[in-house]
C-alpha cells in the first residue's frame, strides 16, 4: 500500500478524488433493510448472482459467471454474439407531471426540453449552480405534461423537489413503481419482436424510441436505448413491485432460442463506446466540458443549441464556454481516451490507477475505467490527465490525440512488478455505437 497521493493537481475540487492505492479489499456486503432490494433482486439471485454493489441505495447485481468459471469475460461473449438481461432497477424512475411538466425540465436540464416530442426519450444532463454534473439519466417524454428521469447513481428525486419547493411549476416530483431491464446484444431486434408481436414495429422505433406495449401481460414502456453502445432495448415495467416475476419471466422465456443470458451491466462493453458512468468518470464537481459533455450544454452562437431560456447552471457554464474559446484553462484536468500496456485487465478496477508523464516523474492523472478490448487485443481506458486546452473543429475540448504516458498498474496487470506502462491518448469511441446519438446533439 502507497502513500496517499498529492501530486496530481485537484485544486478546483473542494473533495478530491481519494487516490490511496489500497488494491482488492475483500469484505462481505451486509444485506440489510435500510439499503432497498428492487422487484427484480430475488430473480437476479435465481439467475446465479454472485455478487452486488450499491446504486442509487439500492442493492445492484455486477456479476453473475465466477471467475472460476471465466467471469465478466464470459458475459462480454454474450452480449456480443447473443442477448443479454440486466437488472438496472437501480435506475429510480422519477415522475414530474403537471402542467408546467416541460417548463420544469426544461430549467433543470442544459438541453432544450421543448425539443423532445411525446413518446420520445433523450440523454441529458443536469448541472448545478457551479457547472458540476449532477446526474446524466435517460430522460422520457411519456406525454406533453409528463417526463421521468431514469436515473444514473445520484440522489436527483430529492434535488428536483428541492428545486420546487416553493411550489414555483405546477407540477408533481416523485419516484414510481417503474423498474427497468435492458435487453441488449445483435439479437435483441429479435427478441423483442417475440416479446411484443404485433402491438409495435420494433423495425421502425428509432433511437430513443418509445411504445406502450405489454410484456408478459403486464403494462410496460420500451424504449430504444442502452447503457452498452450495442444495439438494445430497455423495457420499463409499471407496478414493478407487483408485476415482477410476470415480465421477467415472460423475457426468459422467448430467450431462450436467443441464447439470453442474464448478466451484470456490461462495463466492458460501456467504455469501448466511450459512455460514461456517473461517479466513476465524472461527478458533481466535473463540468461537462472536462468530461466530454460539452455537446449537452445550450448556448447562444452560430453552431450551438440557440436556448435562450434560463437553466440552472448556465450563467456558469457560458462563462467557462467563452474562457475556453479565448484559450484559457478553466479546469485543471481532462477527460481522455488511452490506450495502454499490460496484461489483459478483465475485471473492475479497485481504485483510480495513477497516470505519469512520459518522462517519469510525479503522478500528475489517474484512470477511471480500464479493461480489455478483445478485438482491438489491448486495454482502453477513460481518465483525467492535465487539460491541456486542446479544442476540437466544434470548439469543445478534448484530450491531446497521441499524448504519451505512464500508467501504474498493479502487479497483477503489470508486464514488469513495480513498473509503469507505456499509454497513448486516442479518441474516443474506441468502438462506434450501435446508437449514433451517444456523443452528439439530436434533433426531432
């Protein structure tokens, strides 16, 4: 175990990143009353779930196959050649509706909400005050006067109700019994088409696509999204508490000719698509500049979303826009994309691995997201590494294309015990998503 380290400049963060190095920790998890189990948890631990982490504070299934028995890898080869089922009941499903429903969203979101038709779902993100990420859901548009926010892993139930407690919007702010599966991999089109027959023409949803259908005799609402960058679809049951077994039951069984295979949420699979995972590769203190979401932010100017309404954290955010456009460092690190020597990294990382410069020297970067890309048979990565005020052609920052450094991986990854490998920054996907609308602005 290292010492903490100090060297890596997170001075414009009031909590930095803890960076102790402190490797595989092995503890039991406590299963107890005060962290929730979703509708689904019972038919995850009749799927073989092995093993859980907490999300939104709820218990979250992330592994199903041993490592004896070839572990996440193995699951990486069915979402790839077959069809997958996640439970991503961690994904809190927050209702605002009522009149004032788009006002609403529209203020606390740094999209244009006007713009997302009923029965369509977009990836937004919410800013504070200070620019920093407070969460990036799926957002739905279920009707004109409704909207849920499928959440990433922060607390935004309790912030939107704080935003309106002075009742401003005419609107109601709470969770629903709404949980989510996604179905993803090459065959999910076909199953799916199993699931619902002839109530939708799974052919023709587009990408963030919505449809009311039942699944197993019970009421749901699918979209066409995914956490996977393959193609996929996420089916959200209502009355989940109710209801549960019914769907997951209904999806196991057309599955089967499909070869479906229930499995955590496939990290794997999320970095080589270059998506991003709350509170690993960005949290309340990143601005979405830093971390690649500077296409979600609605500023005024030719190129740019023409949002000329209020939104919470733009007065911030366009501050920093312009900083940026005048060759200024508003933030002291970015997000990049590398690739990286060492044995195949296969499984989740325990800590935030170091990152040096080329030369040696003090770390001054850390990695987020680290595994193995199979067919490009080499690691990838997303990390932090010093900003160093590199735009692209649409004027947002990103990473400086061909930057070497140093990655300090463990011993278990590394080719030699104790030293550093060679990485190199490159864009980002390392490999093109199924949904087009991952990383750029998407018009109705």
């Amino acid at each position: 175990m290292i010492k903490h380290v100090t060297s890596v400049d997170q001075s414009d963060r009031r909590v930095p990143y803890n960076l102790r190095q402190s490797g595989p920790t092995p503890v039991q998890m406590l299963i107890s009353t005060r962290v929730r189990k979703s509708p689904y948890w019972h038919l995850s631990m009749q799927a073989g779930c092995w093993r859980a982490t907490v999300y939104n504070r709820v218990y979250h299934p992330r592994g199903y196959v041993k490592p004896e028995d070839g572990g996440a890898m193995v699951e990486y080869e069915a979402i790839m050649n077959h069809v997958t089922m996640w439970n991503v009941a961690v994904e809190r499903q927050i209702m605002v509706k009522g009149p004032d429903a788009e006002a609403f969203t529209d203020y606390v979101i740094t999209r244009d909400a006007t713009k997302i038709s009923p029965m369509r779902a977009r990836y937004v993100i919410l800013c504070n005050s200070m620019g920093g990420v407070l969460n990036d859901p799926i957002l739905l548009r279920i009707a004109k006067d409704e909207f849920w926010f499928s959440l990433s892993d922060s607390d935004i139930g309790l912030y939107l109700q704080g935003v309106n407690h002075d009742k401003k919007f005419d609107v109601v702010i709470d969770e629903i019994d709404v949980s989510p599966v996604q179905i993803q991999g090459p065959k999910a089109h076909a199953l799916m088409k199993d699931l619902v027959g002839d109530q939708v023409d799974i052919d023709a949803m587009p990408f963030y696509g919505l449809a009311e259908v039942k699944v197993g005799g019970r009421e749901c609402v699918i979209s066409q999204t995914g956490f996977s960058g393959a193609a996929g679809f996420e089916i959200y049951l209502r009355n989940s508490t109710l209801y549960a077994d019914d769907m997951w039951n209904a999806v196991l069984d057309a599955g089967k000719k499909h070869n479906l295979m229930v499995i955590a949420p496939a990290h794997h699979r999320r970095i080589q698509a270059g998506i991003l995972s709350w509170g690993q590769d960005m949290d309340n203190q990143h601005n979405p500049f830093q971390c690649n979401l500077g296409y979600q932010v609605s500023l005024s100017g030719k190129g740019e979303w023409n949002k000329t309404a209020n939104y919470v954290g733009k007065e911030v955010l366009e501050k920093m826009k312009a900083e940026l456009k005048a060759g200024n460092k508003p933030y002291k690190l970015q997000l990049v994309g590398m690739v990286l020597g060492g044995k195949p990294i296969e499984e989740y990382a325990p800590d935030f691995w170091l990152v040096s410069p080329e030369g040696g020297g003090d770390p001054c970067g850390y990695i987020t997201s680290p595994w193995y890309h199979p067919e490009q048979k080499r690691n990838i990565a997303m990390g932090y590494v010093p900003f160093e005020g590199t735009l692209n052609a649409n004027g947002f920052p990103i990473g400086k294309i061909g930057q070497k450094f140093k990655v300090h991986l463990p011993d278990m990854y590394a080719d030699t015990p104790g030293t550093p490998v060679d990485a190199e920054v490159v864009s980002i996907p390392f490999t093109e998503s199924h949904n087009p609308n991952t990383r750029e602005v998407t018009k109705d």
